[in-house]
C-alpha cells in the first residue's frame, strides 16, 4: 500500500462474498456527489454526471472511535494529502461506515471542473487516505430518462441534480433527483443487489411559500422514517417545504402527491436530514445553508396537520409581512450552530458534521452530541 491511499482488498474474496454481481475494475466513476452506506458495509456513491449509482466494496475492516475522527484543520490537511491549496478543495458529501466507523468524504479540485472525483477515508487517528479505485469491487446502475442537455434546475446544467439525495430502507437504495418526464422531479428505487430494474416515481408537493403544487421542484435531501410499521420517506426541498411520501405508493410510472407537513423558511435549501431517536422520542436534525441548524420533533409524523390550498398562510398575516420567512406547520427550533456543511449519524451518541468556522473560514470534522447537538 502506498503511503496517503486506502486499497481495499483482497478483491476476489469479496467479489465472491456478495455473490458475484460484483466484479473487480476501474470504474468510469464521472462525478461523486451524493454518498450512503449500505448496512453491510457497501459504499453507494451517486454519480450525477454519468446518471448512474456505483456500489463499492471499500473492505473497511478498521474501527474508528468518537475520540478518532475529530480533525481540526480537515481542509488543509486535505488539500496538502491531494497536493492543492484549502480553497481549491470542494467536499461535496460524507459517509460513515456502519461497521467501522470510519468517514468518507467525495471531494473535488474546484479549479479543475473536469477533474476527476476523489474519495477520502478517515481512519483512526484522524489519518487521511485516498481510496484506490484501480482494482475495487464493484457495480454500476444506470438510471433512465436523466434531466435533457441544456435544461437549467435552480440555476445549474440539469445534470447536477440528477442525483440529489439518496437513502437505503429495508434492501432498496432510494435516489431523489430530477427527469426528463412531466413531473421532473422524481424517486427511483433500485434493489441491492443491482439486479432489477430501476422503479421510477415521479412526485409533487404543495409549496405554501409559492401557494401551489410543483412538480419540478428538486429535493435536496431525505431520510427514512418508520410509523408503526408503515414506512416512508421525509423530504426536503428547496425554499423549504418538508414533505412526507409513504413508500408503498412509490410505484413503477406513478404521479403521486407528498404530505407537506412544514414550511421551514424560505430563501433556503436543506443539505441533510439526520433522523434519530433519543429517550423513546424521535428527533429529526436538518442541516441548511442559508440558516442555522434546526431540530424538529418527529415523534409522530403522519398525524401532523396537512399543509395545503385550504390552510391558513401565515406569509399574508404575520407581523410585518415577513410570514414567508418564518416556519410553520410541524414546530422547528434552532440549533445553535451554523456553517454546517454536511451532517451524518456517527453512533448511538454523536451525529457528525463538516463544518466551517465562520470566522477562520477553516473547515473541520467534528462530532455533536445528541439530542441537542452541541460540540
């Protein structure tokens, strides 16, 4: 092994430990944006520019504790590992191994817009390696009817939101993102192992910010969530409807409606839901870039009150005319934390969280207590 890079391995015997439908290469990996384990270990990285979702078989064998993972000076330790400068180093998401604890992290060179995507672990002692891609195990699915060249989505090339957010429930690996069909925006399922077709959902939601149903609003992060049995899936969308879609309906061809069950602010966008539970309650944290982090009581979500056209509008009555910037629907406190990058579980006590100081600017990967989410 090469100084500063992670080879998994040995290849074969994990080729043959999932069955074989993996298989040992170099994959043609176009851009890494969006990251999610599986709970065997199985790396799934969201490959928006090439429309496709990759499972790799990191064969993490290590074990990282809270006390590892801290790293103070994460961008210019990064950025000296890839042989660049902080500025020039964009992390576009983080993982945490179920297994090992160990991180990863999708990172790009900003100044190189072809470059080519890097993965980084995070390993015991806070040591950075790059992870090889030469000779991984590993699969590749292909996901139909990506957004057409030249269409625009919140201002970017359609292509970047063809995966925005992706989650694994009960053997399924679910991926939020745009299409090119009539409701654009869109939930694809695919089985894990990769040996099925692609179930393919297109989705609308009741925006009150806008006072109207959309169908080409994207997600931009999601998380499961379970009721007495019954599964669904909690969306965040842009400016900043929280939308509830139970799976069951997420059928093959569908045009269903989501449950708005909150406004969280508009003039925002969520970068991840954390689910999680804490003394018989269950907490949803929402990290977002234009606010501070929030926290949500998401005990009982399916018997919160339906935000639709027949529900009062605080944006037209509240003081000062400022209702749109407020929250409503489901009650969000605010956490007091900002510069929240990117937010995962850790364990049963810590969520874990790339952060920018707001007044260094330095980048650091630390650990938040739960339930309140305090360093």
């Amino acid at each position: 092994m090469v100084a500063g890079s992670f080879v998994p391995g040995p290849a074969r015997d994990h080729v043959a430990a999932h069955g074989g439908w993996l298989h040992i290469g170099a994959p043609d990996l176009r851009s890494a944006d969006i990251l999610t384990f599986a709970p065997d270990g199985l790396l799934l990285v969201g490959d928006s520019r090439g429309s496709a979702v990759f499972a790799f078989d990191v064969a993490d064998a290590g074990t990282a504790t809270s006390a590892d993972v801290t790293v103070s000076d994460l961008d210019s330790r990064m950025a000296a590992r890839l042989g660049t400068t902080p500025r020039d180093i964009s992390i576009r998401d983080l993982a945490v191994h179920p297994k090992s604890h160990n991180v990863y992290l999708s990172v790009v060179r900003r100044r190189d817009a072809d470059s080519a995507p890097i993965l980084v672990r995070v390993s015991s002692g806070g040591r950075l390696d790059v992870v090889s891609l030469s000779a991984i195990p590993f699969a590749r699915a292909s996901l139909p009817n990506p957004p057409r060249p030249g269409v625009e989505v919140e201002g970017d090339p359609g292509w970047k939101w063809t995966i925005s957010a992706m989650t694994v429930m009960d053997g399924r690996l679910y991926v939020a993102g745009m299409s090119n069909e009539e409701f654009s925006s869109t939930i694809r399922q695919l089985p894990l192992p990769f040996t099925g077709s692609v179930v393919s959902t297109g989705i609308r939601m009741y925006h009150a910010h806008h006072v109207r149903y959309e169908t080409e609003a994207p997600i931009t992060a999601f998380a499961p969530y379970t009721f007495f049995g019954t599964r669904f899936l909690v969306a965040a969308y842009s400016c900043t409807p929280l939308v509830l879609f139970p799976v069951d309906s997420l059928q093959d061809g569908a045009k269903i409606t989501g449950k708005t069950i909150a406004e969280l602010g508009a003039g925002n966008i969520v970068r991840d839901i954390l689910p999680f539970d804490w003394e018989g309650k269950r907490y949803l944290a929402i990290s977002n870039r234009n606010r501070s982090m929030q926290l949500l009581n998401a005990t009982a979500l399916p018997n919160v009150p339906l935000l639709d056209e027949h529900s009062p509008n605080p944006a037209a009555t509240a003081l000062y005319g400022l209702g749109s910037w407020l929250s409503w629907g489901l009650e969000a406190g605010s956490v007091a934390q900002v510069g929240i990058l990117h937010l995962a579980d850790f364990d049963a006590d810590n969520a874990l969280a790339v952060q920018r100081d707001v007044e260094t600017g330095t980048i650091k990967l630390r650990l938040l207590k739960k339930p309140i989410l305090y360093p």
